[in-house]
C-alpha cells in the first residue's frame, strides 16, 4: 500500500522545518563576524569600539548557542545536555538561543553577558517586551554564587551584578516598527524630592533589553547593521547573499560560516518550496470544486506526483 501523507505528518514535516531553519539561523549569527556588528550597534559601551576591537572583547569559549535553558535551575550542564536529548519539537523547555560574554579592557567589572534572540513573529500573540523582560531577569538572577553572590561575608554582594542586554532580531515586523532599534531599561524617576542634595543610584541599565525590526527589504534601510541582516536573512541566492556581504558589509566568510550559511539557505528554500506546493494544492482544489478540471484529467496530464492526487482525491 503506497505512503499517503496526513495533514498531520504535512504538518510535522513543515514544523521541523521551520525549526531546522530557526537553529540554522541561530547557527550562522553566532559566529563571531556577525556578533560583532549586532553588538557594536547595540550595546553602548562598545560603541566607539571598530569591529575587530568587539571581535577582540567577545570570549569565543563563552558561545553558547541553543544550550542553557531560561527557566530557573538548569543551568547545570549535565542537566542541559539530558533535557536536550529528550527534546521533542516544538515542546519542552525554552533555550536561549545564544549567550556569550564580552569584557571591555579593564577587567572582570567591565563583564557584560549577552542574549541573542531570532525572532520570526514580533507579534505572537503577546508582548514580546514582556518575554525580553523576563529573559534579561533570567540572566541577571542566573549570575547568584557565579558572578556574586548574598553573603554577609562578602562586602561587595549585589555589586558584583555584571550588566545583561537581551537582543532580539525581529524579522517579520509591524510597519510601525520596521528599520528600528529600540533599547528598553530602568530610569529613575523622581517622584518626590524633599532636599537638594538628593543623589540617584548609579548603574539603572543593568538590564536592557533591545529590538532590532529588519526592514525585511534587503535595499531598504541606511542603518549599517539592519541592512547587513536584511541580506543576511532575504530570500536570495546564495552566492549573491554571500558576495553582497563582503563588498557591501566586509563580512569574511569563514569556512564555517559559510557552510552555515549554506545549510541556511538550503532550509530557507525547501520552507519557500513547501509554501509553494501548498499554494499549488489549494489552486487545484478550487479548480476540482468550481469544475475546471477533473482528478482524470490531471492523472492523465503527468504533471503531479502520487501524493498530490492523493491529498486531492481525500
């Protein structure tokens, strides 16, 4: 009996697509030619900084990509390692997609920790500020007993607290928001003041949060970063992405990241490709229904596989 495929398993089949290619492009943004850029432009302190002086601040050992698990108390890396083996699709627990460190010339009180977040939908049915909010949280608290700690012995304690900026790449973006950058973190706001000598805490960014909205137009923006990803992310030839990235944006394409790349746009293809023959089942069955033409006809044109005649005939 010949495999007829269910909407169910056409369904599997497009999910674990649409998640090979999200970890594909997890994959290619965490090389270091890219980290860079995103965080040159979007974290303050390395602002003045040229590319390969970030290049240099950011510890290559740190990367992790699709490893550490948001929720509290599994950041244990035995823990990690078992939970990602027994990791269904689509299911189970939230991971971050990258984290790292950079330390600015100075030392261990210039640490930053970084998250790199990809995300398709910036409207998913909730506030995505919210989500970046509760991340940012997650790297500040995940630093106890690793970055400081709450003992009475220690004099420093919370002062030791090493600021986090969760960066989340918005590809799919409300016109509203396309081709910005937008950080969130604390200000103070004076809601009484009773003497002049009144001195505010220093240090109110430990915790940003930052949108990057594509413009999702690869010739569109002028901002050096947003029009980098736009390439990056388009659905273009391969060769041209790759060529335009160089000459346009000086991106060195690595053995590594060029294969990443790769394996990124073969994926980026077949989601395109799936899309296509789904626009081209529906137009057959709205032409078996209006009676353009017959389940007969179209065995006998040659022109469609077994499983599309079969997903026509159910």
């Amino acid at each position: 009996m010949p495999y007829i495929k269910t909407t169910l398993a056409k369904n599997i089949e497009s999910e674990n697509l649409d998640i090979r290619y999200d970890r594909s492009v997890t994959c290619v943004l965490g090389n270091i030619p890219l980290l860079a850029p995103i965080t040159k432009y979007t974290v303050k302190e390395l602002k003045d900084y040229s590319i390969p002086m970030v290049e240099q601040c950011i510890d290559a050992d740190s990367i992790q990509i699709n490893q550490i698990f948001v929720e509290p108390g599994l950041t244990n890396r035995k823990i990690v390692n078992d939970e990602l083996e027994n990791k269904i699709p689509g299911e189970g627990r939230v991971i971050f997609d990258i984290r790292f460190t950079i330390t600015l010339p100075g030392g261990s009180k210039t640490k930053i920790i970084i998250n790199i977040e990809a995300q398709q939908k910036s409207n998913p049915g909730y506030s995505l500020l919210n989500r970046g909010i509760f991340y940012a949280a997650r790297l500040i608290s995940a630093q106890l007993s690793v970055e400081f700690t709450n003992d009475g012995s220690d004099k420093e304690q919370y002062d030791n607290i090493k600021k986090v900026y969760s960066i989340w790449i918005c590809m799919d973006c409300p016109e509203d928001k396309k081709d910005s950058i937008i950080n969130y973190s604390f200000e103070p706001h004076i809601i009484y003041q009773g003497n002049d000598k009144l001195k505010l805490y220093p240090n109110c960014d430990l915790m940003n949060i930052t949108f990057i909205h594509l413009s999702g137009k690869p010739d569109h923006s002028h901002h050096q970063l947003i029009s980098m990803l736009d390439i990056l992310l388009a659905r273009m030839d391969t060769e041209t992405k790759k060529k335009r990235l160089q000459e346009e944006h000086n991106l060195p394409m690595t053995i590594k990241l060029e294969k990443e790349m790769n394996d990124m746009c073969n994926l980026s293809s077949g989601i395109r490709e799936e899309g296509i023959r789904e626009g081209e089942l529906n137009t057959l069955k709205n032409m078996l229904k209006a009676g353009l033409t017959t389940i007969e006809k179209l065995k006998e044109s040659g022109l469609y596989s077994p499983d599309v005649l079969a997903a026509l005939s159910n």
